[in-house]
C-alpha cells in the first residue's frame, strides 16, 4: 500500500495504528524515510484518545479521531487506503477520475464471484457504471452484476475523499448511535444514500512494467490463509505477482546482510530466498525471509518463514507459516528412524 501511494506521488502519509503496534511503528520509521525537506512524510500515528477516554470504534471513528492531521495538512483530497493489501496500483488515476466526477467518495472496486460477497462490501454500479447505486457489507446473497450474474464488485478498501465530503460523513457518523463508525459499514453506505459516491474500477488501472498476469492481481491478506496464498502466488513458475517490476517498485527493508549461501547438500526449488539465509537442508516451494537457517538433513516444503527461523537437523516442516526467531528443534536421530516425521511446534496448516 505505501509503495503505490509513494510510487504514485502521493507522499504525505499517516498510518494509523492500534493494538501491539510496536514491530510497524519501528518499520515505518526505520524504512520509510522521506525527504523532510520537501515535506514528505510517512508517519505511524498511534490511537490517542483525543475526544475521550475511548480507544477506536471502527474505521471511521480511527479517522475522525484523527482529523487534526487533516486541519493541519488542509489537503483537497484524502486517500483513504487498507493496509493489509497485496496489489500494484497507480492511485493517480483513480484520483483523476474522482475529481472529474465531482463525487463526494470514490471507491475502488474489482469484479468477485458472488460466492465471496460476505467478505467484501459490495457495490452496485449505476446505470453509466461510474455512480454507486448501492452500497451493501458483507452481505450474504446479493445480486449479481446485469452483465455478469454470478460476480459482484467487490470494494477493495481504498477510497478516495473530497476533504469537505469526509469531514461532514464523519461527523454526521458520529452522531449516529447505531452506526458502527465502520468506513465500509457506515460511511460509505451513508454517502451512497446521498448520492455522493463513485466506482473506480481497478481493472483500468495500469502502472509501468506490469504483465498480463499481474494487472488486476489484488489479494486481501488479512487471513491466515490469505496471507498464505499470497506468498505461493509469488513462486509459481509464472508467479501471479511479479515482485521483479523494476519500474513500480515494492519497497521494504532491507538490512545489511550477506547473501544468502547454500552449502553441499544444501538446494532450494521454486523458492524465494532471502539475503542471510543458509541453506543447509531442502528446500521446496517456499518463501524464506531474511536469515533463515536450514539444517542439514531437514526438509521445508510449501512454507513461509520469517526472519531468522532456524529449522533443526532432521525436521521436517511442510504448509507452515512460522513467525520470526521460531525454532524448530533438530530430531535426535533414533526419533527421526522411528515415526519419520518429526514435528513442528507451529505449523498453523499442519497442526
Ligand atoms: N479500529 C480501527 N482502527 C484503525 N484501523 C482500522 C480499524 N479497524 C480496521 N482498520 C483498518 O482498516 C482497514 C480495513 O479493515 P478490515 O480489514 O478490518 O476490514 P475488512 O477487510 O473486514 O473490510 C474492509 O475491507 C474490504 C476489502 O478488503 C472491503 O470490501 C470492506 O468494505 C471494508 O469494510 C485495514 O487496513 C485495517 O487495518
């Protein structure tokens, strides 16, 4: 998200956080270093309790909460963005097609089977497929799209404000005893019974470098499962994510660390291997971050590790997503010869 926001000149950005926030407060500001000079910004903002001793209701309430960014910056247009979003964007052009519309919100949008429609909200488009005539949460059985029954556009999250607009719908949020101060629950439904709402859909958009297979390619990732896929969709042999796009880069941290290093016996496959990493095992269809170690005589097939797993002779761990610093502990040789499939004390996917 903050790559397509800095990559589209969008940058003036705060990030609101909420519980144990700690570990992104300190990526924020150790990676996303802007030049002050010119007054960019990317800041973590944690809750505050400025109007009372309450912390976030929901979405909306965040930004209420925060609207004195806003009085302070005095921007024409706010984008408001999810943050747990695998996806290439150019959020210009959606920000072209809001202020040509005249519309109070413009949302982004992408066509869904109808069958995924209680995760999302969905939008019914307007006869000139620009205006939203409707505006649903999650809604069990909605209809299908006039040209397309058994699909439905789903809202990515991402909205973009006429400041005026988002200022008036919070405030009018606010006073709403039984709203839920949701942005997709409660704003948007209640802009789009104003009539002030507009639909972008993202499969117009196009940014530098990407492929056929990756334009339009958006994963929530707010699962665990989700968040998984996205991870095996970037080392299928024709990834569905092309993290290579020199020209629209995705940007991270990334530490001072050696390359990574295979030693006899040691291979990898289908994989994505970070600096750091020793490989010393096997390795198949994995994503592995930064500094994992893989021991002889160990096995790792369709996982994701994070920075500095170390996984002991012997073990074997299939279909997991183990957290930083996790340790898999090497198999004393007599267990290994008796059951043949040591454990792994976190693999989510495999128990
Ligand atoms: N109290 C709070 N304080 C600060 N930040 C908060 C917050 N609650 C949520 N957020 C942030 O707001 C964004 C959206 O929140 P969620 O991921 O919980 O919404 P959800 O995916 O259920 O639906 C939403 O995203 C899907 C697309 O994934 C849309 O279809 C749907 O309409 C929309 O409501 C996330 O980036 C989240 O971190």
């Amino acid at each position: 998200m903050l790559s397509n926001l800095v990559n589209g000149d969008i940058l003036r950005i705060c990030v609101l956080t909420q519980y144990k926030s700690h570990s992104l407060d300190r990526h924020i500001t150790t990676t996303w270093r802007m030049s002050s000079l010119l007054g960019n910004y990317v800041t973590p903002v944690p809750a505050q309790q400025r109007l009372g001793p309450h912390w976030y209701l929901g979405s909306a309430d965040a930004i209420l909460q925060s609207l004195n960014l806003i009085y302070d910056e005095r921007p024409e247009y706010v984008a408001v963005f999810g943050a747990d979003h695998v996806y290439r964007m150019d959020p210009r052009q959606m920000l072209a097609q809001h202020i040509d519309s005249g519309a109070g919100v413009t949302v982004a949008g992408m066509r869904v089977p109808r069958s995924e429609s209680a995760s999302f909200g969905v939008v019914t488009p307007g006869s000139d497929g620009r205006s939203v005539a409707g505006f649903l949460e999650k809604p069990a059985d909605p209809p299908g799209l006039a040209d397309d029954p058994e699909r439905v556009f789903a809202s990515m999250g991402n909205y973009v404000f006429t400041t005026k607009a988002l200022i008036e719908a919070l405030h009018r949020d606010a006073e709403d005893e039984n709203s839920v101060h949701d942005m997709g629950g409660s704003i948007l439904p209640q802009l789009t019974e104003r009539g002030e709402a507009a639909l972008y859909d993202f499969s117009t958009n196009h940014v530098p470098g990407e492929t056929s297979r990756d334009q339009g390619y958006w994963r929530d990732v707010g699962t665990l499962d989700a968040y998984y896929d996205a991870h095996m969709d970037l080392i299928a042999e024709r990834p569905a994510f092309n993290l290579y796009n020199r020209q629209w880069p995705i940007y991270t941290h990334s530490g001072q660390l050696s390359p990574a290093r295979f030693n006899a016996g040691g291979m990898a496959s289908e994989s994505i291997i970070s600096a750091g990493c020793l490989i010393r095992g096997q390795v198949t269809r994995s994503v592995l971050s930064p500094g994992v170690v893989v021991d002889p005589g160990a096995v790792v097939q369709g996982s994701v590790l994070h920075d500095n797993v170390h996984i002991g002779r012997g073990a074997v761990v299939r279909g997991a997503v183990l957290d930083k610093n996790v340790e898999v502990p090497r198999v004393p040789p007599s267990a290994s010869t008796r059951s043949g499939t040591p454990s792994c004390t976190r693999c989510p996917r495999t128990g």
